[in-house]
C-alpha cells in the first residue's frame, strides 16, 4: 500500500486502517513510501502495477473512474472504518482570539451562512466550484456538491475533537510533550457555543 511519506497523514490513516482490518504494517502489509502527496499521483502508479493500493481523495478517485473509464476496486470510505481525519481547521492563537473575539465571531456567523446558503442553494455552490475550482462538468459538480461539501462540512462547524485527538495519538510517539495534552488543550468551541447559543442558526432556517 502506497503513501505520501512515513509520518505524513496519509501513513497514520493507512496504519489505522489496517488496525481495523486486524492487519499489521511490515507483516501482512507493506507500506511504501511513494514520495508523492497528491493522491491522482499514486493512484496513477498503483493502476501501472508499481502499488497494489493507496489512499485516493474522492473526487480524484471518482474522475479516474466514472469519466475516463479506469477499472479500480474501491475497497472502503474512511466513514467506514470510523476514522475521523482532521479537515481544512481554522487556526489562530490564545492572544488573537482573546484581543478579536467579535471578529472572529463575525467570521464565523459569516462562514455558517455560506454553509447554510448552499445547502438551499446547489446552483450557487455549482457557481463557486466553476469559479474557484474550474470544475465545468455537470457529473463532477454533483459528485463533489455531494461529497466534499453536503458529507464533508457540517452544518454547524464545531471543532472536531475526535479528529483532534486523533492526531495527538498519532503524532504523540514522535512529539512527548503530546502525551500530557489534551484536545481541550487545543481547540475552543466557546464562541461556536456562543453563536449557537444565541439562536443564530435558527434564524439561518427562517
């Protein structure tokens, strides 16, 4: 099985991947460093023989499959194996969000209103794919409306604390200092808690 590099994010979801499959890497399974980050890649060196299997982002596997006809067999959906795996988080310091909370606030009322416009409305999302993603055509634009936005952003984003501590177990043999963390240690939901409690997302459905 073929991933970017040891220690990147595709090495540690393969490795739980196996655990599930009550398989072990180096015994049933070899995994192999490819060197190659975009997933189109590998899949492309798995489909000449070079790999047996890899880790493919939906979208690509479904283009390579659906559009230009390659025969693959997919074998799982991270949903599948109950792997959380951390997205596109938003990043910012202890200072910042202290000195900003209202426009951190503000950011986020804004960011839950785009979530919740596009969920009504599957023509503007198809608009913004178009524009920022150059996706023109019309299987492609349904498959990730329904993939990589419906299935993959929520529609209240609250950190992902399963997928936080995810990566703190995988990281912490490589990182000490993580094994006396927590997620709490790492993300803040209060001003989420703050927008939800205030009847914000009711007001989104009205």
């Amino acid at each position: 099985m073929g991933s970017s590099r040891i220690g990147a994010g595709t090495d540690f979801v393969l490795r739980r991947i196996l655990d599930k499959l009550g398989l072990v890497p180096g015994k049933d399974v070899s995994l192999i460093a490819t060197g190659l980050s975009e997933s189109e890649k590998r899949i492309l060196i798995m489909l000449q023989g070079k790999i047996d299997a890899t880790l493919g982002e939906p979208d690509k596997v479904f283009q390579l499959m659906e559009m230009k006809g390659e025969k693959m067999t997919v074998l799982g959906d991270l949903r599948d194996f109950g792997i959380p795996v951390p997205g596109s988080e938003f990043v910012t310091t202890r200072d910042f969000l202290k000195d900003n909370r209202d426009r951190l606030r503000n950011f986020l009322m804004a960011y839950s209103e785009a979530i919740s416009l596009g969920r009504r409305n599957r023509e503007l999302v198809y608009q913004a794919f178009r524009k920022y993603m150059r996706i023109e055509e019309p299987r492609l634009l349904e498959f990730t409306y329904k993939v990589q936005f419906l299935q993959s952003i929520p529609a209240k984003p609250y950190p992902r604390e399963d997928a936080v501590q995810t990566a703190i177990e995988d990281l912490a043999p490589t990182i000490p200092k993580l094994k006396d963390m927590k997620v709490t240690d790492f993300i803040d939901a209060g001003v989420m808690r703050e927008i939800e409690n205030d009847g914000f997302f009711t007001r989104l459905q009205k």
